[in-house]
C-alpha cells in the first residue's frame, strides 16, 4: 500500500476508494494471520491508516450528497 496525501485522494473516484479500503483490508488480514515473528507493524499501521482515509472520504462525500 502507498502512502496518498490529502488531495490525492479527493482526486480518486467513488470506486477506486471502494477498491483502496478492499486492498487494505485484503493486506491487513494477510499480515495479522502471518507467524507471530514475520509480521510486519509497519505494514499493519500504515493499512490502518490508508483504510481510514479512504473511509473517511467517502463517508464525508455521502454526507455531502445528503445535505444537498
């Protein structure tokens, strides 16, 4: 997963953000299941990270939509 600033992901459509979560979550799954030694903190956090922000713009763009 690749780090995407603020205005990077207000660019990405509906879907790709749809996929972004998908691909996080496939890639948080993957590392918490790995041997206890072989996971990677890193890996999980930044997941985390790319998930919520992907979250958190599709959610304030639905909210957006209902307030129109």
């Amino acid at each position: 997963i690749h780090r995407k600033n603020k205005q990077a992901i207000r660019k990405e459509s509906d879907k790709d953000l749809d996929e972004a979560v998908e691909k996080g979550r496939q890639t948080l799954r993957h590392e918490r299941f790995k041997d206890a030694m072989s996971r990677k903190a890193s890996i999980i956090r930044g997941a985390k990270t790319e998930i919520a922000r992907a979250l958190t713009e599709l959610n304030a763009r639905r909210r957006n939509q209902e307030t129109k």
